[in-house]
C-alpha cells in the first residue's frame, strides 16, 4: 500500500470512528432531552392540579335556614299615582263548612192550663184572650209602704215591685208639678176580680162592660196595672164622690199621665178606638206598666199595647 493509500485509509477509518461518536453523543443527548421532556411534563402536572383535599365533617349538618316567601307587590296606576298593594303570602287556610240554616218550624202552643205568663210584661189580656185562674205574681209590694195616704186613700193596693220604682218617681213629678193623683186599683186576684165582676153588674148593669171585666181577662191580675183618679172630676162630671168617668182625660191629672206616662214605663191600655181588639171602651184612667222602652215606642208611634201584641206576638191562649 503506497503511502496516499494508507493516509487515505487512515483518514476514512477516522472519519468512521468520529461518525461512531458523534452517533453515539447524539443518541445520549436525544434520552436525555428526552428524559428532561418527561420530568418537565410532570413537574407541570403536579404543580398546575395539586389533589384536592378531602373535607371530613366533625359535627352534625348545619340546619338549612327557611326563607321566608317573598314579598309579591301588585303596582296599580290610579288617578297618574302609583299604589302599591303588599299581596298577602300564599299560605294554605282551612276551608270554612257552610252550615246550613235550621228550617223555622212553629212553636207549638200548650193548653191553656199551662200557659201561665211567667210575669211577663208583655202578656195579651183581652175580652177574647185572658188569664188562668191559678195565676198570681209573686213579687206585689203593698203601695201603702211606699206613697202617703192621700194618694193611695188607704186602699189596700198592690203593684209588682217591678213597676213600684218608676211610679214613685212619677207620683213626685206629678205633686212637684202641683197635681193630686189618686191610685184607686191595682192588682186583683182572679177571685176578687169575679167578686168586682158581679158587683158592677148588679149595681150598673148598663155600664159593667165599661167599668170591669169577666175574671180572668182583667190586666189588673198582672199586678201591673193601675187605675188613676183626680179630685177635678167630680165637679167636670157632675157627680160627687165619682171615681171612674171617661171625662178623666179632662182633668189635670188625666192630660199629664196622657203626655208623661210613657217616660216613667207606663201606656194607656185601652185608647178611643180600641175596642175591637180590646173588647174594652176608652179608659183613660187604666194604666199598664211596660217598661220605658216599650211605653214610649207605643206613644211615638201611636200604637196602643194589644194592637202591637196581636201583630207581633205569638197567638195567645183562650182560657
């Protein structure tokens, strides 16, 4: 081998040799590259989604808090205003139950025999409609104990302590207005008023129907009736010593109790046209106790008592 093939040779086998390393540095540095991609990519990895920790309740849940509903407003223009109206929340109500209205049925009526009035103000006493023989009041104060004797004239009367207050104070009213009222009757059992009965028809046959009634159909056994006089009427009448006249509404006494009687609970029974109903002529001296309200509705309505009754009471009993 000449001498230029040899270095020839020499230089190919270097360049061999050198191609060998720089294969084998490039093959180092490709898996470390390589290597350092992977490390990297971790790294980022671990860094960028770090594991979230895991929450381990010590206690009991905390109770979720109720809200209340929320407020509903309803904005309405009116007249170029705004009104606000707060809606009241929808919160469930019980359903009301209609209950249905009784149907009226009537009353039933007893017999008579049990009918007693139970010392009612109001009690129908007619001609037609009267009383039984069994009733009596059980409240009757002796008018003697109460007003001096020129106004009782020492009769025995007896009145229903019901009525006692309010007639004293119209008997004071009546003096302090310079009149002299009589009280000639007030309450009359059923057997006195049988005895009252028989006495006027044997005496005054013509007028009994005027001056007395058949027992039991008398107001005067309510105990709350009264029969007034005035001194003035014997002379109007013509009569001395006369009690009971239909002239009595002239007297002094008479015009007062028409005008007052009802402020102190008291109606006239038995007024001019009233017979067909009551069955009794005009009596301007019978007075009956109803109390204020009902005395006074009778006088500014210009009813009388049994009118009203028969209209607005329940069918009384015939004895």
């Amino acid at each position: 081998m000449g001498h230029a093939q040899f270095v020839n040779y020499h230089f190919v086998m270097d360049l061999v040799q050198f191609g060998a390393m720089a294969k084998s540095v490039l093959i180092w540095l490709f898996a470390v590259m390589g290597l350092l991609l992977l490390t990297g990519c971790g790294l980022e990895t671990a860094v960028s989604a770090p594991p979230l920790p895991t929450l381990v309740p010590t206690g009991p849940p905390a109770a979720t808090p109720t809200l209340p509903p929320p407020t509903v407003h309803d904005e309405t223009a009116v007249a170029g205003a705004t009104v606000v109206a707060q809606l009241p929340t929808n919160t469930p109500q019980p359903t009301a139950t209609a209950t249905p209205s009784p149907t009226p049925t009537a009353t039933p009526i007893g017999p008579c025999a049990a009918r007693l009035p139970g010392d009612d103000l109001f009690t129908i006493v007619t001609q037609t409609y009267g009383l039984s023989r069994d009733y009596a009041p059980q409240d009757l104060a002796l008018l003697t104990d109460f007003l001096p004797v020129d106004i009782t004239l020492g009769y025995p009367t007896e009145l229903r302590q019901v009525a006692l207050g309010p007639l004293i104070q119209m008997i004071a009213d009546m003096q302090n207005a310079g009149l002299q009222p009589w009280i000639l009757s007030g309450y009359r059992s059923y057997s006195a008023q049988a005895i009252s009965w028989e006495k006027w028809n044997r005496e005054e046959p013509e007028r009994a129907a005027i001056l007395s009634a058949r027992p039991g159909h008398s107001e005067h056994q309510l105990g709350t009736t009264l029969d007034f006089g005035s001194p003035e009427l014997a002379g109007i009448v013509g009569i001395e010593d006369i009690e009971f006249h239909t002239y009595f509404y002239q007297t002094s006494e008479g015009i007062w109790l028409a005008e007052n009687a009802h402020r102190y609970g008291f109606t006239l029974s038995y007024p001019r046209g009233a017979q067909e109903l009551t069955g009794f002529f005009y009596e301007p001296w019978h007075f009956r106790y109803v109390g204020e309200e009902m005395a006074t509705f009778l006088h500014e309505s210009g009813t009388y008592l049994t009118e009203y009754q028969l209209i607005n009471q329940p069918e009384p009993c015939i004895p």
